[in-house]
C-alpha cells in the first residue's frame, strides 16, 4: 500500500473518531500514530523519538504564549464589567436612534470581542449585557438576537485573534503581519452590519425603535468609563502596529491591564481572579493538546506525501485559481456547521495551505498571498458560527432569549450572512484591502 493511501486512509480514521464524539485533539493524535507506525512498520523507537521532539518543539514555542494571555485578558473583561461600559458607552451616542442600540451592541461586541480573542465569549457575555436591554426597549426578537449572534463573531477579526495566532503557528507566519491584515477588513465588517441593521429597521421601523436620548452629561460619563478599554486597545494594536511591541509583549501588557481595569470596576475580587485563571488553564491546555496531536498528524501525512500530491495535483489541473479558492471557502462555511474554528484550522490548514501556496493570485508573493488567505480562512471560519443550522452563536444568544423560537434567530441572521459573503468577495478579488496595513507597516 502506498503512502498516500495510508495517509488518506488514516485521515479517514481521523474523521471516523470524530464523527463518534473523540476529542479532535485525541482523534489526530490517534490517527497521526497510526500512519506514522504503519508507514515505517512499526517502529516504535522512531515514532516516540519524533513525538518527544513534535512535543518539545511546540510547547516550548514563545509565540504560544499569546494564547494563554488572550484566554486571560479574556477571562478578566468578563469578569470586570467592561461589556457593560462598552454597551453602554455606544447606546448613550446612537441608541435614540432607531436601531441604533443594535447597533451600540455591534460596537460594544467588536470592542469587547477585541479584548478577550473569543466568539463565543463575545457572544455570551454581550447577550447577557445587551438583550435584556434590546427586549426591554422593544426590539424584535429576530432583530436582537440576530444582531448579538452575528455581532458576537465581530472581534475575533480584530487583534489579538486566538485563531489568527493558530494560523500563524500551523504556517510559520508572521502572528503582526496577520494581526495588522485583520484590522481593515475588521472594520469593514462592522460597518456591514451597521448597514444591515439601518436597512432592517428603515424597512420595518417596530423592528428596532429608538429610545430616549441621552444628555450629555450622561454622555460624558459613559465615554469616560470606556477610555481605559479604548486605550488598552490602543496599546495593544499601536504596539504591534508600530513595532515596538512583539504580539506576546502588547497581550501581556493587555492581560495585566485588562486585570486592574477589571479590579478598579469591582467586578474582579480573589473567587473571580482564581476563576480566570482556572478557566485560563483549561482552554489552553485543550487548545494545546489539540497543536501536539495536530503536529504528529502533519508529520505523518508529511511523510506520506498526501498533501505534497494533492497540492501538486491541484497545480497541474488547470483548474482557475478562483474556482480552487471558492471550492476551499465552501469547504470552511460546510465544516462550521458541524465543527468550531480551531478544529476547522487543525484539520484542514496542512491540506489546503500548499494547495494555495502553489497557485497564482494575481502574482502575489508568498508571504502576502500567506497572510491573504489567512484573514479569508478567519472570516470563513467565523461564519460557521453563525450559519443555520448547527452555528455555535445562534444557540448561545437563542438560550439566552427565552421566548423567541430559534426559527427566528435563524432567519434573523440571514442578512447579515449576505453582508458576510459580499465582504468575502470583495476581499478575494482586492487582496489590497487586507494587505495595506501590511505593507505600510514594512514601508
């Protein structure tokens, strides 16, 4: 039997486990080893010497350390109340306008979803924050919580991107050429859904009408409550950005000032500080165990040579790089039904990175045509969170909106599923877009 026999049989294998419930992380593990002692006959010396190096080689990566320190800066928003100042902050500029407290929580999710890395974190702690809020107001169901289930996928666009360092690490690219590639197309997401909501409500008004207007003094104070988040943002991003700051020194500084910001609002006290960490530990080490399993499962297919023949296959099909890159694109948003965006990477960058590495993009270098696809694959990814029918956000928000049917939330999101694939196509046909910060940085 040949090596890409093997390889493809034991991918199979690897999707046979998960299919009955194994952790993706075991589920790679078990599969890697078992390509690796097949293909040379079950030598058990050499597959224990090339795990001890995998292991090593990966956890005593520094750029991991970004990880855990977004898990914790994470764990602190949450606890230390900043959702609500975010929320608050935006509601008392634009929430008499009407649908304009759907749009403060658009604002407060790419805000707060920039602070702890996470979709899900977004999306569950804005929806606790905002729609008792939107539903008190009289907003329509489908409206609000379609608004915090799309919206809550808004931050991971914007550094730091737990998912984003992933990329990073599976392509060995630069984690601040990615981070500064998210920014723009961060952005234009965020407007999107800005325009989708003043569509909705212009067409229905009752869908999401305005509240009363708030004076300034009660302005004032809701901007100065957000200044300290605004500017850890600030510190964060302008340090990557400007170079001054590698991405695990800018997230420390986050982590630990994301921490007294959330002891100065009271909402961080010694059960809360043990309880981030705690939760800090466990995601990390999950998110961990799943790159140790992923690694053995890339050098197994490695020595296989199934990724090097598909993507040489790919290369000289003659098929049009676009149609390669769509094909790859539906792949994602079909895994996001059944998969969250870390498995999704895992599994599949080792496969489809050199597919897209061995064609022509308008004849982009490697390395922007790296970091390209990079910021394509984090959008894809995200929209499986939000995508009817299994999306990760709608059962989150929906749980938390007693009362409205999950037909609604579902139909609720489909316009902003529409302004996710005109953002897509926008950014595959003018890669300039996520590639300027990029290039202005090395300028």
């Amino acid at each position: 039997m040949s090596g890409i026999t093997i390889g493809i049989a034991g991918f199979g294998f690897m999707l046979v486990l998960m299919a009955l419930r194994v952790h993706i992380g075991i589920a790679m593990f078990t599969a890697g080893s078992v390509i690796y002692l097949v293909i040379n006959h079950g030598d058990l010396n050499s597959w224990l010497f090339t795990l001890n190096d995998l292991a090593y080689a990966r956890l005593s990566n520094y750029s991991l350390s970004v990880i855990p320190l977004c898990m914790l800066m994470g764990q602190f928003a949450t606890h230390g109340g900043l959702s609500k100042s975010l929320f608050r902050a935006a509601g008392s500029l634009i929430g008499h306008w009407r649908g304009g407290l759907a749009m403060s929580s658009s604002l407060a999710c790419i805000g707060f979803g920039a602070i702890s890395g996470s979709s899900l974190a977004t999306a569950a702690t804005m929806g606790q924050v905002a729609l008792p809020e939107l539903m008190g107001k009289g907003y329509s169901g489908r409206l609000a919580t379609a608004t915090l289930a799309a919206s809550g996928t808004l931050g991971i666009l914007v550094p730091p991107s737990v998912p984003l360092v992933v990329y990073a690490v599976l392509t060995q690219e630069s984690i601040g050429k990615l981070f500064a590639a998210a920014v723009i197309p961060g952005l234009i997401a965020l407007f999107g859904y800005l325009i989708v909501i003043r569509i909705i409500v212009s067409r229905d008004p009752s869908a999401g009408p305005a509240s009363e207007k708030a004076n300034w003094r009660e302005r004032i104070i809701a901007q100065l409550k957000v200044l300290p988040v605004l500017g850890l943002f600030l510190v964060i991003v302008v340090g990557i950005y400007g170079g001054w700051a590698s991405p695990t020194e800018a997230t420390s500084i986050g982590a630990a000032g994301a921490g007294l910001i959330a002891a100065a609002f009271g909402g961080l006290r010694w059960p809360q500080l043990l309880t981030s960490i705690y939760r800090t530990a466990i995601a990390t080490a999950m998110i961990f165990l799943v790159l140790v399993g992923a690694d053995l499962l890339n050098s197994a297919l490695a020595i296989s040579q199934m990724p090097v023949e598909l993507a040489e296959w790919v290369k000289h099909s003659n098929l049009p790089p676009l149609l390669v890159l769509a094909a790859i694109l539906g792949i994602y948003i079909l895994l996001g039904c059944v998969m969250d965006s870390l498995a999704m990477l895992f599994l599949t960058i080792p496969i489809f990175y050199p597919m897209i590495m061995g064609l022509d993009f308008w004849g982009m270098g490697a390395t922007d045509k790296s970091v390209w696809f990079g910021i394509l694959v984090l959008m894809v990814v995200e929209i499986g969170l939000v995508h009817p029918p299994v999306g990760m956000n709608l059962y989150i928000i929906n749980k938390l909106a007693r009362g409205v049917p999950m037909s609604e939330t579902a139909w609720g999101v489909v316009p902003f599923l529409a302004s996710d694939f005109a953002r897509i196509i926008l950014l595959v046909l003018v890669p300039s877009i996520p590639l300027f910060l990029v290039h202005l940085q090395q300028v």
